[in-house]
C-alpha cells in the first residue's frame, strides 16, 4: 500500500508542476500583443542573420529583416560559402531595398567547433553598433522586432531572448515540432526565466557589444558546443541574467519529415546534456509517461482501475496544453493533440540518446563536444 502511495504521490506532484507550467507560459505569452512604438532616443542597432541552405519561407523570414519599423539598423546576412543557395536571394533582397543598410558578409572563422558561430563571427566584427542582434534566417521579424527586444532589457540585464515558436505546420510532423518548440520547451522556458533562471536561446539573441568584449570577446561563446549555452554563462559570470521577451517570435515551418525532426530534436537533447548536465538530468521525469504510470499503478492497487484511470488523466493532461495553445495564439488543431502524446513518448528515448557523444551538426561531425571532422564550408572565400 506504500508503494501506491508514492506513485499517487509522484503522480499529483508531476501533474501540478505541468499545470503550474502551463500557467506561467499562459501569462507571458497572451498572443495579443500591441506594436510596441520606438523611443525618440531609440540607440543605432545591428542585426546579424547567419544563412546557409535555403529554407522553407526563406524569402519571407528574409525579406521581413528590411521591413521593420525602426529609425537606426543595419542588416549583415554572413554566409560560410559564396556558392550557397541561398547567396542569390540574400543579394537580391539588398538590392531590393536600398533604404536599408545591408551586406552580404562570406567566408568561416574556423576558431570553434561551431559552424553557426564560425559563420557569424564576421558579421559581429563588421558590426557599427553597440546593440547586435544575432537572428536566425528561418525566424519572421514583425515590424516591431527590435523594439520588443529591448523593450525586456533591465539594468540587471546581459542578454535577451526570444524562444522560437512554431507556426504554419504543413504535416503531421511539423505539428510534432510545434508540440516540442511551443508548449512544451517554450513553456518550461519561460518557468525557468520567471524563477531568474533564464537561459539563452540561439535563434534571437540581443547583446550589447561591451558586455560581451568584457567577457572575453565573441569568440569566447566558441568555449561551449552551443553558443547559446556559452553566452547564458558569459551573462551569469558577469552577475547578470538572460530574459526572454513576451510572446516570442514566429519560426513558419512548412513540410518536416519524421527523420528531420527526430534528429533536431536528439541534437538539442545531445547539446543540453553537455553544456548544463545537471539541469538535463530531471528531463526524463518530464512528459506524461512518468505521471501516467505512476498514477495508472496506484489506482489499480487501489481496486479503480489503470484504463479508467489514464481515459481521465491523459485528456486533463493534454487538454490543459492544447488550451495553452489556444491561449497564447499559437497553432493548435486536432492533431497537435496527438503529437503532445507522441512527443511524449519520445522524450524518454530522446533523454537516453543524449548520452551518446557522435552527431552531425550542419555538415559537421561532432564528438564528445568538439568537431571529430572538418566540414567543408569552414573556407573563407
């Protein structure tokens, strides 16, 4: 009977946290946001964009860096080779609109094992600025992008975020990347962030460029395998924290194959295991398994029964999700639903793949953290 109790309790005590995580997500992200105006003192700002392949909704994710409403920026989209696909619509949208101060950077550092940082390292030195956004080539700036990014800095700040949030599913699979990005790492995001835990998250990032030069340099976010990672901890060794913004940005997706999104997702996994690994133990008690379980032994010690008991919790547990979905403008269908329950069966095969150190990173080959092979496009042209 005390082993029916513990589950009981493991149960209640999971499912509260879940709850308890949905709410905090539900008040930061009301997906109702107004345009936030510009100051009249509103600082000079360079955007960075890395760019390498083409990507679904590449020319709108692009173009949109050129429509913002804002007095002072300027635009670098860095390349590791000239011969990219995506190099022609990069130039095209420059010339497209001369109103905005744009350049095409090309060519890798190679002072990391991390190609997307190799990538950017150009663009921070070319930078005019004070103010750097790195900016990933697959997010949609709305008009108000840089002001809804500084709106979140405080004198205590070192870094600010905005979590990608999945958006435009094509398939089913697609709909399983938006029950990863959205309620599920969004939402544990944002708990930490409102505890003062934040974290960084790479696909928008606003630095100021002294707090990084006192922290060693942007070359020093080459120290950990994911920059985001480092620059969290650059940010903390100064005393400072990462704050993320309210409702985050839109990451439209398109099509995704199975495969695609199952490796992205096992990278991620594979990163966060090595760069905070005491923070990746408790993942594998994340998810509906370990609640579900523990509550399905206990009511059937208790005589009531495990199929009733999880025909009632799993529609409290995914429902509660898809109504924060719903809540804070994201996509939510049917489907998603479905994907809730297969991303939760996954995370536990995904917790145990992280323990494996070989994986493959834009082209390049890692192991035990660093690069185990040179990827090609680490020339500079």
């Amino acid at each position: 009977m005390a082993s029916a109790i513990w589950a009981a309790g493991v149960c209640v005590t999971a499912t509260l946290f879940h709850l308890a995580s949905i709410a905090i997500a539900a008040t930061r992200c009301t997906g109702r946001p107004g345009r936030a105006p510009w100051a009249a003192d509103a600082p000079p700002v360079t955007i960075v964009r890395p760019l390498c392949g083409i990507d679904n909704f590449a020319e709108e994710t692009l173009a949109s860096t050129f429509r913002l409403d804002y007095p002072d920026y300027e635009v670098i989209f860095c390349l590791a080779r000239a011969d990219d696909p995506v190099a022609p619509l990069a130039r095209r949208l420059i010339a497209a609109h001369p109103r905005v101060p744009a350049r095409l950077l090309i060519g890798a550092d190679a002072s990391s094992a991390n190609p997307k940082l190799n990538n950017v390292v150009k663009g921070w030195d070319a930078a005019r600025h004070a103010w750097i956004i790195l900016a990933d080539s697959n997010v949609l700036l709305p008009p108000d992008y840089i002001q809804r990014m500084r709106a979140a800095w405080r004198s205590d700040t070192g870094l600010v975020c905005s979590v990608p949030v999945a958006a435009r599913p094509g398939n089913f699979w697609a709909e399983l990347e938006c029950a990863f990005l959205n309620t599920f790492e969004a939402r544990w995001e944002y708990a930490a962030d409102t505890l003062g835990l934040g974290f960084a998250q790479g696909k928008n990032m606003l630095f100021r460029r002294d707090i990084v030069e006192r922290g060693g340099g942007i070359r020093v976010l080459g120290a950990e395998l994911a920059e985001d990672a480092a620059a969290t901890k650059l940010v903390r060794r100064a005393g400072l924290r990462v704050r993320l913004i309210d409702n985050p940005f839109a990451q439209p997706l398109g099509d995704r194959a199975a495969g695609e999104v199952w490796r992205r997702q096992l990278r991620w996994s594979r990163l966060r295991r090595m760069t905070f690994p005491l923070y990746f133990l408790p993942e594998l008690l994340l998810g509906i398994v370990p609640p579900l379980a523990a509550g399905s032994y206990a009511a059937a010690m208790a005589g009531l029964g495990a199929g009733l008991f999880a025909a009632l919790f799993c529609p409290l547990w995914v429902g509660a999700e898809w109504l924060l979905a719903r809540h804070a403008g994201w996509h939510a269908s049917w489907r998603l639903a479905l994907a809730f329950l297969l991303r939760d069966l996954l995370l536990p095969a995904l917790w145990l793949g992280a323990w494996a150190d070989r994986f493959a990173w834009r082209g390049t080959e890692m192991q035990g953290g660093v690069a185990a092979r040179a990827p090609a496009d680490r020339v500079a042209v």
